[in-house]
C-alpha cells in the first residue's frame, strides 16, 4: 500500500473503501447508458412494477412535476407507458415497456457486472456484502434518509 491508499489501517481505511468503491461503480455506470440522465437510469431501476407516479416521487426523494419531465422523456423512447391506474381513474400509473423492460434487464446484468469489476470479490463474498448493505440500506431508511438523495 502507499501512503496515499491507507489512512490509519482502521475505520478510516472502510470508510476510503466504500468512497473509492462508489466511484468505481460510478464510473463504470455512468458510461453503460449515456443516452440517459442519471434520473432516467433511476427510474427505469425503480419501475420493477407499475407505479402511481406520486408513489414514484415520493420513493425517488423527487418534485412530482420533475418525475413529470424525467418520464415524459422515457415515454418519447418507448421506455415506459402511462395507463390509468384501474382503483383510481385520476391517478396514472407508470409502467415498463417490452423495450423498457428489456432495457432496465440490461442496466441490472451491467449493474451486476460493474459490481463484480470494481470489488473483484468472489461469488461467496459478494453475498456477504449484499447481505450487509441490505441490513445498512434498512437501518438508514428506519433512521430517515438523507435529504436530497436522487432515489
């Protein structure tokens, strides 16, 4: 190691850890879908199945009106649809296309493949991790998430 990669060999080394690993993954995702804004590839990841786009914002940390745009640009690509939501004819729901769908199946195997690149863990590990950064994920939305995420 060099003095720039250790810090004090402790919690400061995980800390350097998990920065260096989000832009390493950063990095990587950015690259995979540059014809799509960072909120695009957000939605597109967070429609695994139809949603009321107030339910989208709200999920999403984002203005109603800018989930408005973000979808409005997906539904000119044929990525997503709006349909009435069958409970509630006022309220729209988004839902995926075949084109859509087939799309956020590519950005999660390119998720999947960045992910394995940038930690070079194997398969076992991997679990290990995904394990902890779900237990990590729950205790933060439990505590309240912090302002301004763009998810």
């Amino acid at each position: 190691m060099t003095e720039i990669d250790e810090i004090d060999g402790g919690r400061g080394d995980m800390l350097l850890g998990i920065v260096l690993l989000y832009w390493a993954l950063h990095e990587r995702l950015e690259c995979a879908e540059p014809d799509l804004s960072k909120q695009e590839r957000l939605t597109l990841l967070r429609l695994s199945r139809p949603s009321r786009m107030g339910d989208l914002a709200r999920r999403m940390q984002a203005l109603p009106s800018t989930l408005t745009v973000v979808v409005d640009g997906l539904e000119t690509r044929g990525l997503v649809q709006r349909n009435r939501d069958p409970e509630d004819r006022r309220a729209w729901l988004i839902e995926l296309t075949g084109t859509g769908r087939a799309r956020r199946e590519e950005m999660l195997a390119e998720a999947d493949r960045a992910l394995r690149d940038a930690t070079g863990l194997p398969e076992a590990d991997l679990d290990i991790l995904g394990d902890l950064l779900a237990r990590i994920r729950a205790h933060i939305k439990a505590e309240g998430l912090p302002k301004g995420l763009p998810f």
